[in-house]
C-alpha cells in the first residue's frame, strides 16, 4: 500500500507539470519539552530528559483524486503522559489514496471515519492527547441522491506504527426522510449502523472470535426544537481486565443516547441522556481498559461541561462504559445526562450596555444500580436506578461587555467527584470530593490591537468530608497582546493549604507569522487528568521547558 500511495504522488505529481492543475496542502507541528528535576514535587527526571513528538503531513490534490501521507517521529521518546508504544519511534505513520466524484468517494490505505453520535465507530486523531486510531484498509461512501447515502469501512485500527490484531468491518446507511417523503414541516434523518470485529481465539472456543454491534438512530428538527435518539446493542463477549480475562461467562453491552433541544433568538436549552452498561469497544480484546486510549473503536466522551480554567479543570470527569465486578470492584457502567441553558439579555440591560449573556450547566453521572453475583460471575442491572454517584456538576457563566475596551466573565462552579475518577483508582470504594470554584475574568482591550486580559480564580474544598484531597487553592493569569500576532504571559496555581504549599507556575508566550505559529513556556504541570472533548489521558507532574511550532501550507 506505501509503495501505492507514493507511486500516486509521483504519478499526480508528472500529471500536474503538464496540467498545471494540481496542489499541495498540509503542515508541520513539533511539540518538544526538556524536563527538569524539581525536589518540590518528588520529580526526578527519567533517562529521556528531552522529548519530542513531531508530525509531517503532505497532501496533493489532482482533479478527483486527492493522495496524504504523514511522517511521525517521537524521538529520542515520547512526551510524558503519552503511551510508551511511541517511544523511540519514527516513521510513515498513515498515508491515503482518495477518489471522489458527485456519488462515490473511495479511500484506501488509512482514513478517519465517524457513524452517527460515535457510540458505535469513531477513529480520529487528536496529537494533544495522543490519540490516532485511524482505520487501515478501504472506505467506500456512495450517494445515489442527495437523501441517501451508504457507507462501508473494512481494515484495522492503528496501534503506534503498526495495526491491531482485529479486523474490522461496518456498514452505515443514512436516510433524509423529509426529502424522500417530500415532509416540510418537520426535518427528519433516520440512520442504521453495523460494526463487526474478528480476533482469532487460539482455538478457545469459550471466546467469541467475531463481536458485532448494531445500531439505529433518529433525528429531527421542528421548528425550534430539535432532537435525536440512537442505540446500539453489541454482542456477548468476554470481561478483560488488565491483560487478563476475568471471567468465563459472556456479556452483551448497550448504549442509548438522547438529546433533545430547543433555540431561539436570544434563548436556548440542550439536554443530553445517556446510559451505558458494558460499552467499551476495542479492535483487540486484550486492549481493554488500557490507560491510553489505544485501539479504541468508539467514541464515549464525557458529557459534562469543558471548562477552561485553571482549577476549574482539576476534578473533570471521564466517562465509566466498563463492566467490572471483583473482590475490590464493582460496576456495570454509568448514567446520567447535562442540561445547558443559555440566555443573551437585550442590549443595555441592567447587566451591561452592550449585552449580557448567561450560562448554565448541569450535569450528573452515576454507575448502574446492579446487584452482582461474584461467585457465580453473573449480574442483574437496572436501567437506571440509584448507583453510586460518580459526579456532579453545578456551573454559572455571566458574560458581559461594559464597553468597547472592557470585558468580563465570572464563573461558578459546585462539583462533586468520586475519588477513584480523579485518581484512576476503584469507583465508589474511595468516597468523593467536593468543591466550589470562582472565576472573575477582565479584558481590556487598547489601540493598535493590543489588550490584557487577567484572572483571578479561588477552590474551596468541603472539609467535613471523609476526603479533602489537596484542599484550597489560588490561581492567577496575566495575558498581554501586543498585536495580533504576539502574546506573552504568566499564570501560578497556588496549592495554598496542600502539602507543601506547592505553586504550579508557568510563564511563556507564543508568535505568529502568516501560516506559521511558534510558543515557548516554562513552568511546573499539575499531575492529573487533562481532557479534550471530553476525553482524557492522564499526565503525571512534572517541570520543564516545552516548545511548539505549527506550520500549515
């Protein structure tokens, strides 16, 4: 297939020298750190001081055809925090042959592909978390019309710079029943989805070798409400855990999602649903639980809020699909939902002259009320019952213009958490941890494009419960603009009340030239969870120097 995508770049490439109807597009991006020793937080710096992870893509596009291939390195090892199957690696990590007319789009080599919500099947790439579990092998996407379309996927999940063991195969048919049926007053897309993976048993046949899932979904919009349902239902397979298999008997797994929202000027309200018993999805069996993210199938954010701030992302919340049920753990999965409203007050109100917008968020998970057998390895769920809470979420956002040079945000947040969520550790064994954070945010902007934004942000940990953690913290930011293209700053945690006192300081800034951006930073990194998207790699602490360049042409 290398010796394919290449044999078309070169082929692309004479073509357009006579055509003169072809071009390249891509970027670079280089993320570097040097670590540093730092008694402080017990960091002693590991046989790799200097990390780095880079990305090299080309494209080139002629006509119908479009060829990608991409060049990775993580040399002399990966960043902290990432999977260890990077380290020492560097190589052709994807690369892709695309044909596309009006009804049919063809992909061979690696590609990137989602049906429906991504309960069932999402690959995608996200170099900030470390994730790339792109699908190689071949994806066909025909529409006939434009209310119909139907794609198929076939291949294996990308696991560092090789492939799973499992293969896999899926099928997606989506339908605009409002154009088929000629519907005007009601917007209405009907989906169906299949998922398929086979992994040799070794000749144990107590193991299924092939585990499908199947889906259904439905979306509308009338008028200003809109909304959707899907459910998946995936076949009996074995509990993993650790490498191991922990049981002998087989469980099925489930996912239902409903979201339902209404919109209008000035006001909105979205609300999302959803229950998961047993619905990890991996490419090999064995990947099960791993901390990284690696071979997964599908896509099971945490629906919560993404917040933005420096405290106010240290009890963030990882979604809990898995069935475990031990000696020292038991869990089937997690319900639970959010609501947002957001409401933008008319112009010169009493809360500012040149508009207020609010924002409110609540969000609540638990795990699945069940009662477990452990002798005989056997469990019997509720569809939603009274499990063990695993968060809660409480937020206010007020937003306000003053003027045309000031600005401000103020944030409020109540959050509950399990221990074992923030620590990676057994659910609801630990007891939880709650915490209030306040956040005031000021901009002034000035002429010539500059402006200064500052932050002022306060945790205060609930100490008459059995868990405090690191109690109370302060944290300040400081942003200065110089003009569009130049930034520098400074920002410290304070863990005022936590052992040690500890300030996580960083100090950096960033430069952008036309495609080119460039950002430099010093500082210490609180240990902990970091998300994107609502999913989450853990990062250990750490201090150091880390540099970034992102490049695009």
């Amino acid at each position: 297939m290398k010796k394919l995508i290449l044999g078309a770049f070169m082929f692309m490439g004479t073509v357009s020298f006579s055509q003169d109807n072809g071009y390249f597009f891509g970027g670079l991006e280089s993320n570097s750190q040097w670590l540093m020793p730092d008694e402080k937080i017990g960091f002693d710096t590991p046989d790799d001081r200097f990390r780095s992870n880079n990305y090299v893509q080309f494209n080139y596009s002629l006509g119908k055809f479009t060829a990608g291939v991409q060049y990775e390195s993580y040399l002399p090892a990966a960043l902290l925090g990432y999977s260890p199957t990077w380290d020492g690696q560097n190589g052709i990590g994807t690369y892709y042959l695309n044909f596309k007319n009006e009804s049919l789009d063809i992909t061979g080599g690696y590609f990137y592909e989602q049906f429906g919500n991504g309960l069932i099947l999402r690959t995608w790439e996200d170099r900030q978390l470390g994730i790339n579990n792109a699908m190689k092998g071949l994806r066909v996407k025909f529409t006939p019309t434009e209310n119909l379309g139907l794609t198929g996927v076939y291949g294996q999940i990308r696991n560092g710079f090789d492939v799973s063991e499992g293969v896999m195969q899926g099928l997606d048919a989506s339908a605009d029943l409002s154009g088929l049926l000629n519907i005007d007053a009601v917007d209405l897309k009907l989906g169906a989805s299949y998922v398929g993976r086979y992994q040799s048993n070794g000749s144990n046949d107590s193991i299924p070798a092939n585990i499908n899932a199947y889906g259904g979904r439905l979306d509308f919009v009338a008028n200003n409400f809109y909304g959707g349902i899907e459910a998946i239902t995936k076949d009996p397979d074995v509990i993993i855990n650790e490498g191991v298999v922990e049981s002998p008997q087989l469980f099925d797994g489930t996912a239902l999602q409903v979201n339902l929202g209404y919109a209008q000027k000035g006001l909105g309200i979205n609300s999302s649903f959803r229950r998961l018993e047993n619905f990890s999805f991996y490419s090999d069996r064995y990947a099960e639980g791993n901390l990284y993210n690696e071979q997964i199938v599908n896509y099971v954010p945490a629906l919560t809020k993404q917040h933005d701030y420096l405290l106010s992302n240290i009890y963030v919340y990882n979604a809990q699909p898995r069935l475990l049920f031990s000696d020292t753990e038991e869990r089937a999965g997690e319900v639970g939902g959010q609501v947002d409203v957001y409401y933008s007050f008319d112009r010169e109100s009493f809360l500012g002259k040149l508009g207020t917008k609010l924002a409110g968020n609540f969000s609540y998970w638990a795990g699945l009320e069940a009662t477990y057998n452990y002798a005989e390895q056997t469990y019997d769920p509720k569809f939603i019952g009274d499990g063990p809470r695993y968060f809660r979420d409480l937020n206010i956002e007020v937003k306000n213009r003053w003027s045309s040079k000031w600005s401000s945000i103020a944030t409020f947040q109540d959050v509950i958490i399990d221990k074992g969520v923030t620590e990676g550790g057994p659910l609801g064994t630990q007891g939880d941890i709650r915490a209030q954070i306040a956040v005031i945010e000021g901009t002034r902007k000035f002429e010539g494009g500059k402006a200064l934004r500052m932050e002022l942000q306060h945790l205060w940990i609930d100490k008459s419960r059995k868990n405090v953690d690191r109690k109370n913290w302060v944290a300040g930011v400081l942003e200065y603009n110089f003009n569009s293209a130049f930034t520098l700053y400074a920002s410290d945690a304070w863990n005022y009340e936590g052992e040690g006192e500890i300030h996580y300081y960083s100090f950096g800034g960033s430069y952008t030239k036309g495609p080119a951006r460039f950002a430099l930073n010093y500082g210490r990194q609180r240990g902990g969870l970091i998300c994107v998207g609502g999913v989450c790699r853990y990062v250990p602490e750490n201090t150091g120097l880390t540099a970034n360049l992102v490049v695009t042409f």
